[in-house]
C-alpha cells in the first residue's frame, strides 16, 4: 500500500487563523498589525520564491511583510548595517535573513548582530543557546514545521528512532535537538557519514534536509517509515525534495510531498514567531 501523503497546506491554514486572530487583536491594542522585514543577498531563485509565499500567507495572517534584496556582492559590513537599522526601527517586530548566505559574507558575524527579540528563525546565539538548554523563545521555523505535520496527522514521537540527514543550523542541528526534546532517540548524518543507508533504513522517522535532490532513495528507507522531507532543490521539473518521492511513498508508511508538505507549515510557523515576537516587543 502506497505511503500516506502528509499534506503540510491544511497544517499551515490552520496555524494562520490563530494567528490571523491574534494579529488583529494586537493591532487593535497598538495601532498596527506586527511586520516582518525579510532580508536576502542576490537573485537566488529559492530566495525570492520562498519570500513570495511568505508574502501571500502573511496577507491571510493579517501580518504586513517586506522583502529587502542586497546585491550579490554585498559586504558583510553592509549587510550588518542593514540589519542595525532594522534591529533599532520600532516598527518592525521580525527580521528574517534568509540562510544559507553566499559563502563570502560571514554568516556567523550577521547571526551575532541581529536582535534576539526580532530573530523569528532562531539562528542568534541566544535563541539558539535557549533551545539547547529547553528553554527556547523564538525558534527555527524550519523543523518547527516538521514537527508540527507530525502532531497534525498524530504520528507520535516519543521512543521512536529518528534520523537526520543534514546538520545545518538552521534545520538539522535544532531538528535534533527538538526530537530529543521530544524524547526519540536520535542519529544525525551528514555528507561523511559512512553507509548512509544502513542509518537510514534503521529510522522509524526519517528527517532529510541535506539540500541535494533526490539523496534518499527507496532501498534506504525502512518498511512504513515516515518521511519528512525537508528539500528545496530548484531543477529543470521545479521544486523537489531530497527525497525520491514517487518511489519512496512505495516502501514508506507516511511522507511529505515537495511541494506542499513541510514548506507552507514552515512560513505558517515563521508568521507565528513573528506574532509571538510582536507580542514581547
């Protein structure tokens, strides 16, 4: 029987009326809706796409959002400038810079520079600090959405073994830390990971964010897994996932499609942390 698709669309409607909700009776208190301000360096295909939809969502959120695009040469010493301006402007509540940077600019510097109380991804030191310790204020929206379709659809978490396939910052290292939170038992892979599918068939849920289309393939998944893909590849078919989704949904019992699955409950989730952000502001 063909896996389970987890529809991530119904996830994100669902967490936009509250926070719709919650928008307009904040505005109604102060004057204004909260406002997010997203920040990218180039042309990058994904990065406009990605700010688009959040554009869209945020309109059914009743959050007023920006995009601000710096040329592809940007320094790093003018992107923090940017990012100065709108950490002390007191009409923006949320600041999205979106990650991965091209690699000339200094990611760490730009994380270390941007207000905590705006950081609605997650990626300062401080916010990233609170989730080690399961103290956590505002957090990545990327695994967030994960598991959010997983508590949507009731697929539970606790005592299961969990993999992850990628360690980034901004997905797999905080995905790891929120599964543990959770109380699976968790494996983190990466591109030096030895026998990679050995790991991967042992998972009873399985996390792949590695930014390579198509790496996870049939045989590497375990017999009614569940599949949470988190890939955004742009290729000559559009958008996939890092997962082989027409032969994968053969072998697993539950799965994200790409798109549709975790990337509408991803911009639900950063919506949601700039009203929270809103809020304490």
């Amino acid at each position: 029987m063909p896996a389970q698709v987890l529809d991530g669309r119904p996830v994100a409607n669902r967490i936009l009326e509250e926070v719709a909700a919650g928008s307009a009776e904040l505005a109604a208190i102060r004057g204004r809706p909260p406002a997010l301000v997203a920040v990218g360096v180039g042309d990058d295909p994904a990065t406009r796409s990605y700010f688009r939809s959040i554009g869209r969502l945020a309109e059914k959120a009743a959050i007023r959002f920006e995009a601000r695009y710096l040329p592809a040469d940007a320094s790093t010493d003018g992107l923090i400038e940017e990012i100065r301006r709108l950490n002390v402007d007191p009409a923006v509540d949320g600041i999205l810079v979106q990650m991965p940077l091209p690699a000339h600019l200094d990611a760490a510097r730009v994380a270390e520079t941007l207000d905590p109380k705006k950081d609605v991804d997650g990626i300062t030191p401080d916010n990233a600090g609170r989730l080690f310790l399961g103290r956590p204020q505002l957090v990545p929206s990327t695994p967030v959405g994960g598991l959010e379709v997983l508590r949507a659809y009731g697929i539970p978490i606790e005592g299961r073994r969990a993999v992850v396939v990628g360690r980034s910052n901004i997905l797999g290292k905080p995905l790891a830390l929120m599964l543990l939170n959770e109380n699976a038992t968790v494996t983190v892979c990466h591109t030096r990971t030895r026998n990679l599918a050995e790991v991967t068939r042992e998972a009873e849920i399985l996390c792949v964010g590695a930014g390579r289309p198509g790496l996870i393939t049939a045989d590497m998944v375990r017999p009614r897994a569940v599949v949470l893909d988190f890939g955004t590849n742009w290729t000559e078919r559009g958008l996939v996932g890092d997962v082989d989704f027409e032969a994968v949904k053969e072998v697993a019992g539950a799965i994200t499609p790409v798109p549709g699955g975790i990337g509408p409950v991803t911009t639900a989730v950063l919506l949601r942390n700039t009203l929270e952000a809103a809020r304490r502001h």
